[in-house]
C-alpha cells in the first residue's frame, strides 16, 4: 500500500474495525462476565491485540505474522497491566496502553520494511502512544458509572474508533514502506 489515499483507508478501515471488537468486548464483559478474572483479562487483551496486529499484518501483506506478534504484545501487556495495577491502580492501564502502541510502531515497520528498525519504529510508535493515549484518557469515562445495562454502545463504538484513529493514524499514514 503505497498511496496516501490506501493508507489513508486502512487507518480509518483499522479504526472502526477495532472500534467495533472492543465495543464487543464491552459488552461481553458488561454482560456475561460478572468479576473480572485475570484470566478473563489475559484473553481479553490477547485476543484484542491478535486483531491489531492481524490488522497491521493484513495492511503489510504479512497477516500470520502480524497476529501472532500482536497476540504476543497483547498477552505481555495485559500481565504487565495486571502486575502494575496493585500499585498503581487503572492509571497502570494508561502506562501500558502506551507501551503497547510503541511496540505496536515497532512491530509495524517490521512488518512493513521486513527489517527491525527500532528508531523508526520508536517514534512511530511514540507518537503513536501520546497521540492515542491522550484520546484513550478522552473517553475512559465512558466506563462511568458502572451501569452496564444503560450503556449506549453506539457511544462506546465512537468512543472507541475516536481512541484508535490517532495510533493507527501513526503507524499507517507514515511512509515506511519505501520511496
């Protein structure tokens, strides 16, 4: 994909495809999981960041790769989520959010160019993190109050697509796939 207007699509593609599995697990854990397992959570982000890398894969033309790899950062960062959380809260989510997007930069240039271009990847990456965690801190409320059965998931899916565009934005409107 080497057109701006095909980078272009496949943010905006990747955005609300995201959008609409997160707003799914929403509701999957608003309505059938009544505490929240860490082994509940450990599928959770793993299966969500299977889909992110299968996303950035797809768009590499490396989709095996991209999901195992996203399966990978998936699963480590949600652990990480879950060792950080008795110390720092669900403001750990925010730390791991971030360092999800920045491995999620690096993973997309490898994808893209085949190589390991860790600098590359780092501020796309970086830029990715900051840009996308300040739209995730934007809409975590929509989690308030706790009122599963009043939630409007047409707003989370909002939510959710305005939280991912910045990051895929960063890692897919950058040009790294050659001249």
């Amino acid at each position: 994909m080497t057109t701006r207007i095909g980078r272009i699509s496949a943010t905006i593609q990747s955005s609300l495809a995201i959008a609409a599995l997160s707003t799914l697990g929403d509701f999957i854990w608003a309505t059938w999981i009544p505490r929240p397992y860490p082994a509940y959570g450990m599928t959770h982000g793993t299966l969500l960041f299977l889909a992110i890398g299968l996303v950035l894969g797809v768009v590499a033309h490396r989709p095996a790769a991209g999901a195992i790899a996203g399966a990978l950062i998936g699963a480590v960062g949600t652990a990480g989520f879950y060792l950080l959380a008795p110390l720092a809260g669900y403001a750990a989510m925010f730390l791991i959010w971030i360092a999800i997007w920045v491995a999620l930069g690096v993973l997309g240039g490898w994808l893209t160019s085949g190589r390991l271009d860790r600098r590359a990847g780092l501020a796309r990456g970086g830029v990715a993190a900051v840009a996308s965690g300040a739209a995730f801190y934007a809409i975590s409320g929509i989690w308030r109050s706790f009122d599963p059965s009043g939630w409007d998931y047409l707003t989370h899916f909002g939510a959710w697509t305005l939280a991912y565009l910045p990051g895929f934005a960063a890692l897919l409107l950058t040009r790294h796939d050659g001249p």
